[in-house]
C-alpha cells in the first residue's frame, strides 16, 4: 500500500518520457483502413494511467515498402497525425521543443514527439531532412536493422552477411546537419561501426532510444559496455527496451525486474543520469509488425498503464525517489532541452 502511494506521488512529481513508441505506424494502419480517434480510442487512456507525458513517436517504414514508398510512408504517417490531432483537440498535440512539452502537460494533454526511426524515406537526398524538421521532426535514428544509404543497422542476430560499413559519406553529412538543425541523433539499430564514426563526429549529446545492456543480452542491438560510457560522455542517454530478447534472450518468462537489471548494469558504469525508457511497446500490434520469427517477442511491459510496475521495479532495486524522477524522464528532458530546445 505505501508503494502504490509513492508510486503515484513519483508519477506525479515526474516528467515521465517513453522515448520509443511506434505510435504513428499503427495510427496510420489503421486509419488506411477506415478508423478514426485511433490515440482516442486505442492510447490515450493507457497513457494517462501509465502517468505518461511524452512519447516520442517513431516514423517507422517496413522492408516491402522500401525504397520505392519509403518517403510516401512516413509522409503519410505524419498526415495521419495530424488528422487525429483536428478530430480529437485538447488531449494530445504535436511538440517541437521541450516548452511546448511541458506546455501540453500543463494544460493536461500528453505531448508527441516525432522521431525518424530510420533515414530509409530520405534516401539520400540531404534536403528532404530539412523537409522533416519542418514538419517536426526532432530524432532521427539513421538506420533501422538493416542497410540504407547513411549507414548499416545492427540484426537482432546473427545472419549470413557480407562486408559491413560504417557511415556513408552521405551518412555523414546527414549527422552534420541533424546537429545544424537541432535534431538529436538516435544511435539505436546501428552497428559497431557506424556507432563509433557517429561518436567521432558529433558535438552534442546523443541518445539511444530503445536498446538494452549487451553484457546482459547478447545481441548486437544492444549496447557494449564501452559504448554505454561513451554516450555518457557525450552526455547522452539510453532508454530501456522492454522486449523480451533484448532483456534475456536466454529465459523463458522475463520479468520488470530483469528489465531493471540493465538499469543497474548502466547506473553501474555511467551513473543514474544517463538512463530513461523507450519500452519500444509492440504488444497491441505484433500482427503485422517486422520481428524476428526465430526468437518468440514479447513485452514484458505490454501497455503503458503498466507503467507503475517499471516503478516499483525500481523502488525493488533500492532507487530514491529523486533518482526514479530522472528514470522516468527527467534525464530524456535534459538531453532534449540541450539539443532542440
């Protein structure tokens, strides 16, 4: 009982941030097959139940649309928004800056953030970036796990491949101008390679939105211990991916508290400001979301009204209260507000 009323006090207190969510995919499935209110009806109440005041929106293409529909996908899916943001005024709004964020908050409405999860519908046309940011755009995550014209991704698991590479020169001048911009550079999906160019170009904090603890879940779309320290010294931030293969691949059932055991690993090497949430949510639409069929997906997080056990996961771990604050957000905001803002 006195862990659900400090929960609900940390919920209020905080300015809680998922970092990854493929909201504007599933809207703009959806609606391309007559619905409308998609947020309304679908999002909007577990949302307010999680306590949750920022998502961070991905613009996500899949393969058999790429390249051809690449840019008329994402395209579409910000139109879509912003059909939803008309039908239903003064629960939720888009936001290009932090201000705007907490102005959302203030006047109770959950604020949007988009983000590029992938440059795929840039191609490599430089400008098209400026395009985005217009239509406020502010992350961009150059790859997904795959390859495209800035850099390669990192797979989920092994696969039969042939040479990789870093960043392309395209990829990066893209990185230069996402700084110019004021756009934050997501270094989730990359591999290896393309990490470590991105690490020697930028001058501004750098994020990896949803990728977990490679020394706890050996897959290459988490992060190595060395990688960790460098986004910190970048004073960067990295948000834990409540999929299961990305927590403990090995295990049968996965549990919040192994999720929070990469907490620990991060807090461990880089310190407490340097973590936050990108759950990376998958549940309500795995029916036609890209995963690995090889490895059976899962979230142990499976709506954001369950948003109160990642907290009391924490509080399981032995984190103060003015730490589970920056968990549950308040790290996200300072990066943002350093970039963007």
């Amino acid at each position: 009982m006195q862990d659900k009323k400090r929960i609900a006090g940390l919920h209020d207190q905080a300015f809680v941030v998922d970092a990854h969510f493929d909201l504007t995919m599933d809207v703009a499935y959806q609606r391309e097959r007559g619905k409308q209110k998609v947020i309304e009806s679908d999002y909007l109440e577990g949302f307010r139940q999680g306590g949750v005041d920022l998502i961070v929106s991905a613009l996500f293409v899949h393969d058999y649309f790429l390249p051809e529909m690449g840019l008329k996908k994402a395209l579409q899916q910000v139109a879509h928004l912003y059909d939803e943001i008309d039908e239903t005024p003064g629960k939720f709004r888009l936001c290009r800056t932090i201000a705007e964020a907490r102005a959302a908050k203030a006047a109770g409405e959950v604020a949007l953030i988009l983000s590029l999860e992938g440059a795929d519908p840039i191609q490599n046309d430089l400008g098209l970036l400026r395009a985005f940011y217009e239509l406020g755009v502010r992350g961009l995550g150059l790859v997904w796990s795959r390859r495209n014209y800035a850099a390669d991704g990192a797979f989920f698991m092994p696969v039969k491949e042939g040479q990789k590479g870093g960043l392309t020169p395209f990829g990066v001048k893209l990185v230069e101008k996402a700084e110019e911009l004021g756009m934050i550079v997501d270094l989730s999906h990359i591999n290896d390679e393309g990490f470590a160019d991105v690490l020697d170009i930028v001058s501004k904090p750098v994020i990896a939105s949803h990728s977990n603890c490679r020394e706890l879940a050996d897959t290459k779309r988490n992060l190595t211990d060395k990688q960790i320290e460098q986004i910190a010294a970048k004073g960067g931030v990295i948000g834990m991916n409540s999929v299961n293969m990305f927590v403990d691949p090995g295990k049968e059932q996965v549990t919040v508290s192994d999720l929070v055991d990469h907490v620990d690993h991060i807090v461990k090497i880089a310190g407490v400001d340097h973590v936050g949430i990108g759950f990376d949510i998958c549940h309500c639409f795995t029916d036609y979301l890209q995963l690995v069929e090889a490895l059976p997906a899962y979230d142990i997080i499976e709506s954001h009204r369950q948003m109160p056990l990642f907290t009391a996961a924490l509080i399981q771990h032995g984190y103060c209260d003015e730490d589970i604050i920056k968990i549950l957000g308040g790290n996200f905001l300072r990066v943002y507000e350093s970039v963007f803002d």
